[in-house]
C-alpha cells in the first residue's frame, strides 16, 4: 500500500492525498482543528453553528445554487462537528474535482454568514430534537458526569441560551479566528494526482491565512467520578456507566478497541450476549470509546425497563469484574482480533473511509501508522493487556453514572450494585 502524499503550504495549511485504484470517484475533506472542546461558555455551541451556516452561501455561490451543484455532480455535501474538529466532505465523479473543490474552499473560507436568524432556528429544533430524544441525551449527561464544568463535558450541538443571542459578529469572529493556517488539512483519497490537486487547491488560497486564535484548556487531572439523573415519563431507563478513557496517542489503544469489541462492540460480545440474547432484558446494548488529544471517554449503554433495570446492571458489573480478573473465554480475544482486523480491511474499500483517516490523523497531529502495522499490533495483544485495561478503566470506583427515566430511586439503587460509593451522592 502506497504511502500518502503531504505537502505543506506556506501559511501552514496541509494537503494530503492517497490514491485508490479501480474507482472513479475523489473523495474530499477539508478539516479544521476546532470543536466544541476549545469554545469558551459564552461560545457554546459556535463551532456546530458555523458548520450550519457554511451551507447557507459564500462569496461567490448562493445556498440553493450549493445544493444545486453537487446534486447535479451526483455527489454527496455534509459536514459534521465533534469536540475537537469540524469537517465539510464530499464524494464525486473524479471528472468534477475541480467543480466541487472550488465551491468547498469558498463555503469554508468564504461564508456570507447570511440567513442567520433563520439558520439559528434550524440549530434550536436540533437541539430540542436531541432533548426530547433519551437515547441521544444520556450521552451528553453522561460526558458531563465524566468531565464536569470541563468544555469536553459539553454537548457538541450547544447551549440553546448561547445559540439564541450569539450575533453574527461574534460567528465572523470565531469563524476568522479558527478556520486558518496549520488548523487546516485538505484530505483526499479516490482517483487522484496529489500535484494536481495541490494545484488547485494553492491557487484558491491566495489570501493571508492569519494566525489561529483557538486556545484549548486541557484536562490536567483525572475527573472525580460524576452522578447524573434527568427525571422523564420514559417506558425505559437510559443508562450510560462511564469513565476517563486514553488519549488517541496511548499505545494501549490497540488493547482498549479489542477490550471494547469483547464487552458490547459487536453481536457476539458479552453484553450483547449476556443481557440481550440470553436473557432478553434490553433491545440496544453497547460499550463505545472516544479518544481526545490528552484524556478520552469510555462508557457503557443500556436501554431498559424498569423491572430489569437493577439486573442490567449487575450483569454488566459481573462481566467488567469478569474481564478484569483474566477470565477471556476460549477464543473470545482471537474473534474479537479478526473481528477488528476485518472492520478495518473492509473500511480501506471505501475512498470516504480513507480520507477521513488520513484527514483525522493529520488535523489532530496524530501518526498516521500503516495498515500493515496497525493489524500487527492488534495481534500482538495479549490477554493480560485487555485485563490490564479492564482494571483501570471500568474499575467500579472509576465509573461516572447517567440516566434518564421516571424514577431517580430506582436507577440510584440499581447504581448502587455497580458502585455504591456513586450511588450515595
């Protein structure tokens, strides 16, 4: 496998590009390194509104003639903002590069900021739409009980109170401050010359960048385990046990992924099995991971009644106590390997899968390690290694818990057979 092209432009904004054979198609990504973690509280919530308004016209196209355009290329337009970046992306014909590129580099650095006041009412009903959905919402509740007043204890979509008053000033400002320089990674993969699209991109990026004004507070210590419950008529209790996780950098990453895979990250994993298949007591039950520049997030999701409520969760202890203590099944850790070792080859045939990779890695100053390396350290993971992250991980007194539901006595004793420490506050 080739490795990918990168080359740096003077104002320090980046471009790399991986080629694919056999397609006729690019796929497109240009990254800022921006999101909802570096926002001050005043500005919660900015970063998903820009990302919005960039769709809404730019110097040189009108919002319906954006739409327009890469409907009529037969290609795909969207954005998405997490805590640490926001991506705009595409995937077209390869005979329309140029097309698109020109009217992505003038939406990202051009915006008209106009239809303000409309656009910030679209953003309101996503907002009160998450609200008024449990499943998504206890994510949120449960980031804050990890990382408290922390920014990445926020929502990424915003405060509705920010997102309300914000003025577009204050839009142009951040916007200006953020989406320059080194903070910029132009990714591609598909049918591409990496020259040519250097070229077309250089020439489009005339303009002084300036120097980017996006100041992240870190988290210094570990964050004391956090206890959150919001009161709703829910036929289910949403529950999220949840922890600090490692940074995208640790070099226990291969073990954490596989440790995951084991607890809820597929069809044949403990939780899976152990509360859904055997004993039928939740319809949706999963462990997930998210990695951040010096800290991340790990936790564990059910959704269930109230009458098996307290039982979820004393399996789901049994089995992390299960884990930690060395206990894998025969052939557990092997599928749980070929089970990612497939994921990641079948992800390498798509051109959208490839650029964000490669755009990811580069705009969070991460090492772009080969696929050739990354299978053999997944292999080279042994049993102890996924113990060893058990342990520290989802060490009960570790655990920050979240729900949503009609009754905060039943979900605080159904806490308190996972962590009664937690369950007392």
């Amino acid at each position: 496998m080739r490795e990918p092209s990168i080359t740096t432009l003077p104002g320090g904004e980046r471009i790399a590009s991986e080629p694919l054979r056999g397609v006729r198609s690019v796929a497109l990504g240009l990254w800022i390194a921006t999101g909802s973690r570096d926002e001050p509280p005043a500005r919660a919530g900015v970063s998903h509104f820009i990302e919005h308004l960039l769709f809404k016209g730019s110097s040189r196209y009108g919002a319906q003639e954006i739409a327009e355009l890469f409907d009529a290329m037969g290609g795909e337009l969207n954005a998405a903002t997490s805590r640490e970046t926001t991506v705009v992306y595409t995937r077209v014909p390869d005979n329309h590069l140029e097309r698109a590129l020109d009217a992505m580099t003038d939406m990202v650095f051009a915006p008209a900021f106009e239809d303000v006041d409309s656009e910030r009412e679209v953003v309101l009903e996503e907002i009160a739409m998450v609200d008024d959905n449990p499943q998504d919402l206890v994510h949120d509740l449960a980031a804050e009980a990890v990382f408290g007043g922390h920014p990445l204890g926020r929502p990424v979509i915003g405060r509705a109170e920010v997102i309300a008053s914000v003025s577009p000033r204050a839009l142009r400002s951040y916007h200006g401050g953020a989406y320059v320089g080194s903070n910029v990674v132009l990714a591609a993969s598909g049918n591409i010359q990496h020259d040519r699209l250097v070229e077309l991109y250089a020439a489009r990026r005339t303009s002084a960048n300036g120097d980017s004004r996006v100041r992240r507070p870190l988290v210094r210590n570990r964050p004391r385990p956090g206890y959150r419950f919001l009161r709703r008529k829910t036929e289910q209790y949403h529950v999220v046990l949840a922890g600090p996780g490692i940074a995208r950098d640790d070099e226990r990453r291969y073990a954490v992924a596989l440790l995951d895979a084991i607890l809820g990250g597929s069809a044949s994993s403990r939780l899976f099995q152990e509360i859904r298949e055997k004993r039928g007591m939740a319809y949706s039950v999963y462990s997930y991971g998210s990695q951040y520049a010096e800290t991340g997030q790990i936790g564990i999701y059910v959704g269930t009644r109230e009458d098996n409520l307290a039982e979820c969760l004393t399996v789901t202890a049994a089995e992390l106590q299960d884990v930690a203590a060395g206990n894998l099944r025969p052939g557990e850790l092997e599928r749980a390997k070929e089970n990612l070792e497939g994921r990641m080859l079948l992800s390498l045939e798509s051109t959208s899968n490839r650029m964000t990779r490669l755009g990811k890695a580069l705009v969070t100053d991460t090492e772009i390690v080969p696929i050739e390396e990354i299978l053999r350290r997944i292999k080279a993971v042994q049993p102890d290694e996924i113990a060893e992250a058990a342990t520290e991980l989802f060490a009960p007194e570790a655990l920050s818990a979240a729900g949503i539901g009609p009754r905060e006595t039943k979900f605080r004793a159904a806490v308190a057979g996972v962590s009664p420490s937690l369950a007392e506050r």
